[in-house]
C-alpha cells in the first residue's frame, strides 16, 4: 500500500464523481449550522470528539450487523491512524487554534488554500496527478472566486490579525492536502471501511487528548437540541460524508477531491438563502461563476474545447452560445 502507483493513468473526474462532489459539498456546507450549536455549550476538543466518535459507533456497528468485518492487518489499522490523524485530529485542532485567533472570513480563505496545497504534494508524490498549467490555473482562480464571494474586505487581515492563527489554518490546509495523497493507498478495499477506519483512528488518538484537556465529565449534560446537532453531525456531515469522500478519492484521485472546499462556500450560502432566507449579492453570484470558472480548468473541459478548435476547425464561427453548449455537453465531465 504505497503513495505511488504503478500504472499512472491519469485520474479524472466523471459526471458521477461531480455529483458526488456537489453533495459533499452541501453536507459539509450545513456543518457550520450544527458546529455553531454544539460550540455555545461544549468546549471544542469535545464537540470534535462527539462527532467521530458517536460516527464510529454508528459505522462499526452498521458493519457488525451486516457481518462484514473490518481488516485484522496491523498494518492496514496503523495506515487508518494515520489518515485520521492527518485528516481529523490535527487539521480539526489546527482550525480550532486559528479560529480563537483570526477572523472566520480570513479562515475560510486560508482553508480553501487546500487545493493549491494537494495539487503541489500530488505533484511531488504520485505518478498520475501530475501538475499541469491547467490545473495550476484553475486553483489560483478557484482560491480568486473564494475571496470574491468573502470580500475585499478580509484579504486586508492578512498580515495584520495573529500570525501563528494564519499559520495555523495554512497547515490545516497542508495536513489535509497530505490526507488527500496518503488516502490513495486505500483504493481497492471499499470506502465505507476505509471512512470507517479512519473515523475509529481519528476517535482512539481524541479520547486521551480529550479527557486531559476538556474533562467532559465536569461539565453539565448537553440539552436535547446539543444532542441533536450532535447526532445529525456525525450521521450525515461525517458518516454519509465521509462515505461519499473516500468513494471520489478511490476514482478520481486527491487533487479532485478536495476541490470540495472551493463549493463548501457556495453550498453554505445558498443552504443560508433556502432555509434562513439571507439574501445573494451581485458579489456573491459573481464568486460562484469565478469557481466554477477555475473548476472547469482543473477539470480541464476548457483545454479540451481550445484543442478540438485547434485541431479540427469549426466550418462555422465559434460564439459564446456554441462554447457554452460545448461545455455543457462535453462526455467526460459534468
């Protein structure tokens, strides 16, 4: 179970693959409703706790009832510690950090960094996700439509609010493109026991860190809408998550993947214009058509239509109405 592959064939995303990503991004999106309501009654090591612990039962027990056991390998459970610990446990306590220290706009713009982060670790340690001017392009204007849905505003705190909150989330971001990348060993085994795993890693290594930092135990018993939040985290924004994450990784590889945190932005914003009725500025419609812009790149539908142009010349013009029916109707994407 290495981090190379032996056939590097280059990975990409299908229309199945963007689906899937569309809906981790709308689960992970509807986090930060139920995050908030966990954190105004439990201290945050806690809350993180909660939620992979109470998806590790949930998981493992799924699994016991369907007599489909996990691995007994030592060394595949010692790859699951891994992987919950560069995907859950230190990202998760990097962002906790930063965010006590920087303003959550600069952190959600810090975050979306991951992508740039993979792209560049996916170059360096694997043999099919390869840089490419393309999909270097497509994260610069991905990251650009992030800080335009944000604002003009927040880039002004870089460099002027804490400097080890921003290095915090920056390694977050690190530790989650390395997750990404080290996640790839897994393909072949199914992802339901691969998130499984890695929950159940990520719930070992939290309960010591738990019990010497937060002491649940002195703390007063959570209400009922503390326990809700708590179960809809773990079942939905964790175990279906988690599922559907472990399920793009295995096909269409890190880079692609973690594209999910350029859309968490817009899944949050428009899950806050259908259910709580916030309204959608200009500005933020004008971020959602930039992301999608550098989405196309990475995904490279862009290079593909340039090059048939070049290569077999229309007999006709070219206009916007034919390169949007183009991108809409290309095969190996959307």
């Amino acid at each position: 179970m290495g981090l190379r592959q032996n056939n590097p064939v280059e990975l990409a995303m299908g229309r199945r693959e963007w689906l899937m990503l569309v809906s981790l991004a709308a689960i992970w999106g509807g986090s930060f409703f139920f995050f908030k309501i966990m954190l105004a009654a439990l201290p945050p090591f806690t809350v993180v706790l909660g939620r992979v612990g109470l998806a590790a039962v949930i998981m493992n027990l799924w699994l016991w009832l369907r007599h489909d056991y996990m691995p007994a390998s030592a060394r595949t459970w010692g790859a699951f510690l891994v992987m919950g610990l560069l995907n859950n446990v230190i990202p998760f306590t990097l962002i906790v950090i930063g965010e006590t220290r920087v303003s959550v706009g600069l952190a959600s713009i810090l975050n979306a960094t991951t992508p740039m982060f993979t792209v560049l670790v996916a170059h360096w340690l694997t043999a099919n996700e390869k840089l490419s001017p393309g999909k270097l392009a497509g994260v610069m204007i991905g990251l650009a439509g992030v800080a335009v849905m944000i604002g003009p505003d927040v880039l002004s705190g870089i460099g002027n609010e804490d400097l080890a909150g921003e290095i915090a989330c920056l390694s977050a971001a690190l530790s989650y493109a390395f997750a990404g990348i080290y996640g790839r060993r897994f393909k072949g085994l199914n992802p339901i026991k691969v998130a499984t795993g890695q929950i159940t890693g990520s719930t070992l290594v939290l309960l010591p860190l738990v019990a010497l930092v937060d002491r649940p135990w002195t703390l007063p018993m959570p209400g009922i809408g503390i326990w809700g939040a708590m179960i809809a985290i773990a079942v939905l924004c964790t175990v279906l998550a988690y599922v559907l994450y472990f399920r793009i990784l295995a096909v269409a590889g890190a880079t692609n993947v973690l594209l999910v945190t350029f859309l968490v932005p817009v899944s949050a914003l428009l899950l806050g214009w259908l259910v709580l009725g916030e309204s959608i500025t200009p500005r933020a419609l004008g971020g959602m058509v930039v992301i999608g812009l550098g989405l196309a790149c990475i995904d490279g539908r862009i290079a593909r239509i340039a090059l048939t142009k070049i290569r077999k010349p229309s007999r006709g013009t070219t206009g916007p109405k034919e390169i949007v029916m183009h991108l809409f109707n290309d095969g190996d994407g959307i």
